[in-house]
C-alpha cells in the first residue's frame, strides 16, 4: 500500500521543521506522496518540492484556509494547487494580514490575565512572523510554564471563553472554496470532528462545501480518534465526497507523527483515485 499523507505542516506557519526537513522526515517514515498544506500560506512549496524531487518523494501542493462559516472556524485544505495562481495568492494575502491583527490581539488579551508578553514570545516561537497563531502562543505557554503541555495550553487559554481566544472572521466557505478551484486544486474539509458543530450542523457544512465544488473530506486524520473513521467515512459516502488521509503534523511529539495513521476504510473511494502524480509508485509496486 502506498503512504499517503496529505496534511502536514512546516515553520512557514505553526509546524517546527523547516519545509525540506518535514520532506525528509516524511520519507524515513515510509510516506511515498506528502503534500505540504501550510496555513494560509504557499511560501513553502517550492522548498518542499526541490527536497522531494531529489529523494524521490511525490510532493503535492497544498494549503489549509481558514474559514468563518455559521459563527465556527473550519478549515478546507486545498490540494493540487497552483501556488502562483493569482487569485489563490491574493485571497492567502488578505487572511495574513488579518493573522496579525489576531495575534496582537490575542497578546492584549492574556495580558490583561496577567500573562504579559505574550505577543513577543508567539513571535519568537514563529520563524514566519506573518503566520503567528494559537500553536505558537501555545509553544510559548508551556515554556514559560504557565500550561504542563499543548493540549492543556489550548484549554486554558486559547479555546472560546478563555483567556487569549479572540472572535475573528476569517474568509468565506465560498471564498475558500473558490481560490483552490480557480487554482486548478481539489477542496477538502479538514478534520471534521474538531469542530463543534452538532449532526445537523455538520450536515449543513457538507452541503453548503458540496456544493461550492468541494470534492473531499478528511476521514483519518491525526486528531480524529479511531472510534470516528467509519463515521466520517459513512459521511463521505451518504454526501458523494471521496476520502482524506493525513496527519496533520506540526512537529515531532506533537501529535500524529507524518505518515504515522491507518489506512481508509475499504469502502471508501480515496481522494488521490487515478491521480497521475502517483503512477511512478504504482509503476514500482509488486504486481
């Protein structure tokens, strides 16, 4: 079976290692074809696919946008993309700006609970100072001991209601949606089961992305427990989109490590189905 892992991020935005280290960590994994889908930002690619053309991984290009849709953020990973294609480029370039204005907002918030410095010290933590996030103020709050680990850091302070969580309005589903088409990409929802959305909810977001063009969703993810993949796969199949592998790596120890996830249910119909970008692997495979 091929490896496929089709989320994974670098320091261009909140993962650790710099694009052709996360290639090369991808590779002593077993992955055969990695995309690179970095938050809203396409700085990598060019890195990541120099490091995979030289030890033959199959690179795909990717991104993760963030999405404002009924009052929740959601995020659509854009596959395939076309990283120079202008309107892509220049919808990624409006949400950036606004990043910023989040962080420092953010910083504002927590020090108002008595956690000063914050901004500064998610800056330091993000080799990308355009891209300063939650991850990174998460980094930044279990080095400076206020949270034991990650998880804890984001329940105390960066999840709604708690100090450091700001409202922000991201891009619209349609807006998401229609860059990764316009830039020749497939749109892909990225781990459904993090979002706080009841059934119907959920089943109103499939729809809508449905019908926008959307064409996948990822079913086994790193922040998916194994009790829910039949259940994102039944959604796959009752809304006629094909299924997603990928771990969402940011950085080792984090999380699922690149590569490091099951395979789709049988019954699902894979996302990268008859993609030619995969025949040189299919090609090398026993038969």
């Amino acid at each position: 079976m091929l490896n496929i892992d089709l989320h994974c991020h670098s320091d261009v935005s909140d993962g650790v290692l710099p694009p052709a280290e996360a290639v090369a960590r991808a590779a002593a994994n077993g992955v055969h074809v990695l995309a690179l889908t970095d938050h809203d930002d396409v700085a990598g690619i060019a890195a990541a696919r120099h490091a995979a053309d030289a030890i033959g991984l199959t690179l795909i290009p990717g991104v993760e946008i963030s999405v404002s849709w009924e009052g929740h953020t959601v995020h659509i990973v854009g596959l395939r993309i076309d990283p120079a294609h202008s309107v892509l480029s220049e919808g990624l370039h409006e949400i950036r700006l606004g990043r910023i204005e989040r962080a420092r907002r953010m910083g504002a918030d927590l020090a108002r609970a008595g956690i000063g410095g914050a901004y500064e010290g998610a800056c330091a933590c993000a080799a990308n100072k355009q891209m300063v996030g939650r991850t990174h103020f998460a980094r930044w709050l279990v080095a400076q001991g206020h949270a034991p680990d990650m998880r804890n850091a984001f329940r105390r302070f960066l999840t709604r209601g708690n100090p450091g969580y700001v409202e922000h309005e991201w891009t619209t589903l349609e807006n998401a949606v229609g860059w990764i088409r316009a830039s020749g990409g497939v749109a892909v929802i990225a781990h459904p089961g993090r979002y706080a959305l009841d059934a119907r909810a959920l089943h109103r977001l499939l729809d809508a992305f449905r019908a926008l063009g959307g064409e996948g969703i990822e079913v086994i993810t790193g922040s998916h427990h194994p009790s829910e993949y039949g259940k994102f796969a039944d959604l796959a199949r009752a809304f006629g989109l094909k299924a997603s592998r990928g771990a969402d790596f940011h950085a080792p120890g984090e999380g699922v490590d690149i590569g490091r996830l099951p395979a789709l249910p049988h019954y699902c119909q894979a996302l990268w189905q008859g993609w030619p970008e995969l025949q040189p692997h299919l090609s090398l495979s026993p038969s």
